[in-house]
C-alpha cells in the first residue's frame, strides 16, 4: 500500500505544469537550480513575442538554449531566478527559454540568428531588439554555466558588451 502511495504521489508532482513561473531549487550544488525548459510550448511564437516585447521597451533578448536535463542549463536559470538576477534581467531583457531536448530540438531558432547548430547546453543567445545577434563568439561558451561564480554571471549580463 505505502508503494502505491508513494508512486500515486510521484506521479502527480510529474504533472505540475511546466507554465507556473520558474522556482529556483536548493541543490546539491553551490548554485541554485531550475527547470524552466518545456517541450510543448512553441519555441518560435515565444521567441516572435519576446522581440516584439523588446523593441517597444528597447531592451535586449536573452534566448537560453538548454534543456531540463542539462545540469548548466539548470544552474543558469536557477541563478536567474534568484531577486538579484531577475531584478536586472526584468530591467533589460526579454528572456526566453527555448527547449532544444538533446540538440534536436528547435535549431531552427539558433540557425535564425546565425548558429549552424548547437554545440553544447546551455547556448545562451543576447539578442538585439531587432533580433541582431550580439554575442556571436560567446554564445556557444555556457556550457560550463554551473561552474562559473555568481559574479562572474551576473557581471556578464548587467554589464553586456557587443560583440560584433
């Protein structure tokens, strides 16, 4: 009896919808993490929205190209979800999860904005309102999102420099 208990109550947290804002969970870790990437929705409408959101407020686009399964990408979203990071995320960017499963998943939107593909987890793409690329030489290079300091993140995107 306890067992199915235990499994009827595991079964129903697999069901909380993906759709509730992001929850940045205590981990093992020194960093927070979350689980922010859904497969069901439709990457490429969210992504449409969030540039015609940006250039009425001229903020920038942040496209986080991960997966739930990837620990980096867990860990970059668990830190933007902490008040800091959503505090000055919320007062300069757009930010869009975008669910690549294991690389096989909407690459088309990484190929819209000049990536052939995508290499590792997360691909964090800084996005003009225009929807100009302005990270090109770093975009790939967040796969080690979960062992880089909080200040080295948050550094990164307060203080954001093109690249182009």
């Amino acid at each position: 009896m306890r067992f199915l208990l235990l499994f009827l109550t595991v079964l129903g947290l697999s069901n909380v919808s993906a759709s509730q804002p992001v929850k940045a969970e205590p981990s093992e870790t020194s960093h927070p993490e979350a689980r922010p990437f859904d497969e069901s929705v439709n990457a490429g409408e969210q992504v449409d929205a969030a540039l015609a959101r940006a250039q009425l407020s001229d903020k920038r686009v942040i496209l986080v190209m991960g997966a739930n399964w990837c620990h980096d990408s867990r860990g970059l979203a668990g830190w933007f979800a902490q008040p800091r990071f959503a505090a000055m995320l919320e007062a300069k960017y757009e930010l869009v999860y975008v669910d690549v499963g294991h690389r096989d998943r909407n690459i088309d939107i990484a190929q819209r904005f000049g990536l052939k593909t995508i290499k590792g987890t997360p691909t964090v793409l800084v996005l003009s309102p225009q929807g100009i690329l302005l990270n090109p030489k770093s975009a790939p290079k967040w796969r080690n999102a979960a062992s880089r300091t909080e200040e080295d993140i948050f550094s990164y995107f307060d203080q954001f420099t093109p690249e182009l």
